[in-house]
C-alpha cells in the first residue's frame, strides 16, 4: 500500500484549508476598514472638509519666552512693611535744650517751673542716647549763633538731631530773654542746609505761646467730661507775627499751642506740653511707638485739661519721610 502519496495529499489539503480560513479573515478585515473609513467621512463636519486653498507654510518653533502672555496676571502683592529711620549709631545724635528763664529786663515775666521742664528733658533724651547741651537765657542773637554753630558740626556719625526751646513767644516766634523774637524758621532753616544731616530726622519741640488770645472749649457730650487743672499756671506768651514751617524734608515741629492761642505752664511743675512729652516719649517708645502716634496722644492729654478756664490745643507738623521709633535705654 502507497502511504507516502496519501500523506502528500493529505498535507496539500490541510495546506488549502488554512489558505482559505486566512483569505477569508483577510476578506473580513478589509471590509471592516472599508465599512469604518465609510462611517468616518459621513461624520465629518462641513467645516473641515477639504479646499483647494494653499497649504500654509509651517512656520519655526519660537523659545516661550519671546511669545506674549495673553493671560492675565496675577496681581503681584504690595509689601506693606513700613520703612524707618536708622537708629543705631550710639550717639543717636545731639539734643539742644535753650532754656529762658529771665525775663526781667522785659515787661514780661520771669518763666517760673521752666527749669522742672529743663530737667526732665535732660533725663529723657540722655536715656534716647542724645549728647544733651543746655544753654540757659540766651538773647535773640545769641540763641541764633548757637543755632548756627551746632547747624555746622559734623552729624555724619549721628542719626537724628534734637532741638527744645523754653521760652515766652508769639505768633511763629520765640523770644530771647531781650524780648525780641526769633522766628522759627530762622531756627529750623540751617539744619534744613546742613549736609551731614540729609535724610536724617531733625527734631523741634518748642514751648511758648503763639498769640495771646485764650482758647475756650466747647460742649461734649454726656459723658465725656475734661479734666480740671489744679494749680497756679501763668502763659508763655506775647504779641503776633507772621510764621513759616520748613517746607524741607524729615523735619518735625511740636509746638505747645497751635497758632494765636497762649499756652500755659505750671509754677512749680513744669508746663502742662512739656510734662505730656516726657512722660508719653518714655512710655511709648518702651512699647517701640512711633513718634507720631506717641504725640497724638501728648495732643489727646493736653487738650482735655482745662487750665485757667481755658484751652491748650498742641500742634505737630512735620515732613518726615520715613517711620520714627527712638530708642530708650532698658530699665530707664
């Protein structure tokens, strides 16, 4: 029996079969293809159809840095932190304290307490780290000379610069003990011109009447009541002028009264703005205050008291620039 040629057909017949199993998957998988290219061009939109426009050219790829933002930004935060003034230098700078107390070649009379004003200061600004000089009843000319002299030193090592002046005064005006009036920007104007001193805080604190008319309050509400003065208390004043304030930067002046009024000091204690300065500048620079919000207070303190039947309203102006802390000595 011939095996050999029914094995041969055999294999030729399965060989067929497979061929015909693969053509007809073939078969189905093209019709397959066909029937979804069919589906994908009846579902192509309108607007994406082919035209017979150009071809756009492919233009190069730019770095992302050269391409506009076209997305708002975000809005970039303000600091809010304060800036302030350097108060490091040790000395912190000089504290000039002219204190008139002799008036008796004038009809004016002598400035009795001037001198519990005098030393309060003197503790006050030496524990701020001040070199404190005091220059007792100077004339009018004299106490321009002194302006003028410490106007010239050398404050590049300093860090602000302190000036007091206890007087009689009037409208823009103080006195020297001669009666003749100095005006306050006479003495402000050459530390405005002194170089060493740029961007610096340059300090006024003065204690005299600018005017001779009284003050009267005026009704409150229930409940809020002024504080009564007891005491003996005589003015700081004199006659009217005309005034000025530096319009110079990092100048501030504290004036006892604002303009026209008296303003009034105390026989044996002192003047009411001067004991007000001393005792809120140490309690509120221990607490770091600035100066301003410490002399809102002096303001708030002294203008609630009723001295004589009258009313004292302090005045402050000032061109800083900056925040103003002073320091003070721990345990002053």
């Amino acid at each position: 029996m011939d095996t050999t040629g029914d094995g041969n057909r055999n294999r030729r017949s399965q060989r067929n079969k497979n061929q015909q199993v693969n053509a007809s998957a073939s078969s189905k998988r093209t019709k397959a293809v066909r029937r979804n290219l069919h589906e994908d061009k009846e579902n192509v939109p309108v607007s994406v159809q082919k035209t017979n426009e150009p071809k756009r050219k492919r233009e190069p790829l730019q770095p992302t840095g050269s391409i506009p933002d076209h997305y708002p930004k975000k809005k970039r935060l303000v600091s809010t932190q304060k800036e302030f003034y350097s108060m490091s230098n040790r000395p912190l700078g000089h504290c000039l304290i002219i204190n008139n107390f002799n008036f008796e070649k004038t009809s004016l009379g002598n400035r009795k307490g001037t001198d519990k004003d005098k030393e309060n200061l003197i503790r006050v600004f030496k524990n701020m780290f001040f070199e404190v000089e005091v220059c007792d009843d100077l004339q009018a000319s004299d106490m321009q000379n002194v302006i003028k002299e410490l106007a010239e030193r050398d404050h590049s090592k300093m860090g602000a610069f302190v000036c007091c002046i206890l007087s009689h005064g009037e409208k823009g005006s103080v006195l020297g003990i001669d009666g003749k009036p100095v005006l306050i920007r006479k003495l402000t104007q050459p530390f405005a011109e002194c170089h060493t001193l740029v961007n610096k805080p340059k300090l006024f604190f003065i204690q005299a009447c600018q005017g001779n008319e009284a003050q009267q309050g005026v009704w409150m509400a229930d409940g809020q009541e002024n504080t009564r003065e007891e005491g003996t208390f005589e003015e700081d004043s004199h006659t009217g002028a005309s005034h000025s304030i530096p319009k110079d930067a990092d100048f501030l002046i504290g004036i006892a009264t604002v303009e026209r009024y008296k303003s009034f000091r105390h026989t044996k204690d002192g003047s009411i703005f001067i004991q007000e300065l001393c005792k809120h500048l140490e309690s509120g620079c221990r607490k770091k205050e600035d100066i301003l919000s410490v002399l809102t207070k002096v303001n708030r303190i002294v203008s609630s008291r009723i001295l004589q039947g009258c009313k004292q309203m302090p005045e402050v102006r000032y061109t800083l620039t900056k925040t103003l802390v002073l320091p003070i000595k721990q345990g002053s």
